[in-house]
C-alpha cells in the first residue's frame, strides 16, 4: 500500500512530531523504545501511544516485540516525511495520481510550479520486509539498510539530472528530500509501450542523447526501452539512479552493455540492425 494524498492529509503536527522523533532514534536502533520515543518527541505516554496508533494504522509504522516494545519507520513513514519537507518548501503542491511501481521506486504525478514527477527510491525493501531482525540495538554505525541505500538512490539520481539538464533531455530536476527525487513531468510513453513510425530516426535521436551525457561525463548504467520515454519527436532518458562517471574504470563495459540493450530492442521489435561498435563509436567519437 503506498501513501496517498488522503492519508498525508489527515496527518497531524503531532503525528509528524513523533515521526521524526523515530526517525532520528532509527539511527541508533533497529526498533526504537517507547520510552525513548516519548523523550524524544516530547510527549506524554498516551499521546505517544495515540499517535504511534495512528501512525500504524496508515501503514507509516512497525510494530514489534523485540522483546521490550519497540517501533521502526517503514517506507510510508519515510516517503511521508519526504513529501512533507518538499511541501513545506513549495516544491509539491499537490499529490496527484500513481502513476506506477517498479523495482525500486514508486512514481506519483503532482503539482508545483508546473506539472512534476515524485520518485520514491525504495531500495532493499523486500529484504528488509523478509529479513525480521530482532536485535534492537545498532552496535556500529546504526544506519538502516533501506534509508540509507534508498537515500542514496536518489541522490545518486539528483545528481545526474542536475549534471545533465538541460544539455541532454532528461526530466528537470526541482528538489530532492531523503528518498524523494521531484523532477518535471515528461509527456509520453516509455518505449516499450509505443510503436513508434520511424525507428531509425528513434535510434539515431536517442545514440545522440547517449552521446550528449557521455560528453557531460555520463553513462546511463541502465539504458532499455523501459527508461526511455517517447512524445512525438521528443526522446527522454529517465531513471538515472546507477549512473557511473565516464571515467569509472568499467565505463566501457557498461556503456557497451547498455548499447547492447537497447540495439537489441531495435532488432526485436523493428528488425533494425545496427552494429554496436558503430554505435559505441557514434556516443564515443
Ligand atoms: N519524470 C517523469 N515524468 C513522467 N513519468 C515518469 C517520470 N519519471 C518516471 N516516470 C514513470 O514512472 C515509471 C518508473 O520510473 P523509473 O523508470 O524512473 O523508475 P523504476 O523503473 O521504478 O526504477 P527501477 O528501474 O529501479 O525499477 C516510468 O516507466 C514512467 O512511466
Ligand atoms: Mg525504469
């Protein structure tokens, strides 16, 4: 069940409060105690305990006997305290419609000054989910798997569209808080869904863009007709958060293997063939 617009609405200050609260005790343990909880957010026992309800019941929290009573974040508590911070700085207006879950990401359209995408990174959620670790205490560094790789995820992606708007067409970035990557809204379909009436000049527009970031100083790293969205004769690369620096020591490697994808889908669907070393040289050269 991801968030929705009605369940961040019904929040309350207090309910965000003790959000925090946990999310900043989250970097010391697994499952946070109550008693701690209560310190931290400032509250009394039973409201702590109302809120922690209420934060349960919209999916945001865990619950767990590990053995004393302890509490952890979950990716809709996370996601929640990131949409809260991009609205509070003007960046998100609006929660609009799901748009769709991937591997590692859940995508929502909304409003800002123009129309934008939200990308929720959600990386190591299934192992987190299976794995019930019940030691409460982090002995080392106490970062939790999921925030931070799921963090990083994004910045990693923020990172890109900011080297690479506007020189190549990617979705503009706006704002980036925790695992949220807010960037422009791209009309269209993604490849794989359009049959598009020229594929020869599809492929050439999109080497060029390959070109184009190569130049910037970047690779994809995970370049197919899924991340690349097509709107008449526009061609945008999405989805850039495994994206490696040109001069990454398996730059050629990766880049290859992306070029190999994506010719491979040309010869597929439209019986294109286009040879990779031409190709490599076209994005290289
Ligand atoms: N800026 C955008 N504008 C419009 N739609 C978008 C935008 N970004 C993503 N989408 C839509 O959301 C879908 C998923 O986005 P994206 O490819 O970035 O992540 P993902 O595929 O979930 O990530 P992963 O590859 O890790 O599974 C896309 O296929 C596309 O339909
Ligand atoms: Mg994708």
């Amino acid at each position: 069940m991801p968030i929705s617009a009605e369940t961040i609405r019904t929040l309350h200050p207090s309910d965000l409060r003790v959000l925090l609260a946990l999310e900043r005790l989250m970097k010391r343990y697994r499952w946070v105690p109550r008693e701690d909880l209560k310190g931290e957010a400032g509250f009394s026992d039973s409201e702590t305990m109302y809120r922690l309800g209420r934060l349960m019941e919209r999916g945001m929290v865990r619950f767990e006997k590990v053995p004393y009573d302890g509490y952890s974040l979950i990716f809709n508590g996370y996601d929640t305290l990131a949409l809260h911070a991009v609205s509070e700085k003007g960046a998100v207006t609006a929660l609009g419609e799901f748009v769709g879950v991937g591997k590692e990401s859940v995508v929502y359209r909304g409003l800002g000054l123009s129309e934008v995408a939200l990308k929720f990174h959600r990386v190591g959620q299934r192992s987190f989910q299976s794995a019930r670790v019940k030691r409460g205490y982090l002995p080392q560094e106490g970062h939790i798997p999921w925030i931070f790789a799921s963090a990083h995820s994004a910045r990693q992606e923020y990172a890109a569209l900011t080297l690479l708007h506007p020189a190549v067409p990617v979705p503009i970035p706006v704002v980036r808080n925790r695992n949220l990557v807010v960037m422009g809204w791209v009309e269209g379909a993604t490849l794989n869904r359009c049959t598009v009436g020229e594929p020869a000049v599809v492929l050439d527009r999109i080497l060029g863009h390959v070109a184009a970031a190569y130049r910037c100083g970047a690779i994809h790293g995970d370049l197919s007709e899924f991340n690349i969205m097509v709107d008449g004769d526009r061609v945008t690369l999405i989805d850039w958060p495994q994206w490696v620096e040109t001069s990454h020591p398996n730059a050629e490697e990766i880049l290859r293997k992306d070029l190999v994808n994506l010719l491979a889908y040309f010869a597929r669907k439209y019986a294109l063939q286009y040879p990779v070393g031409q190709a490599m040289a076209e994005v290289t050269g």
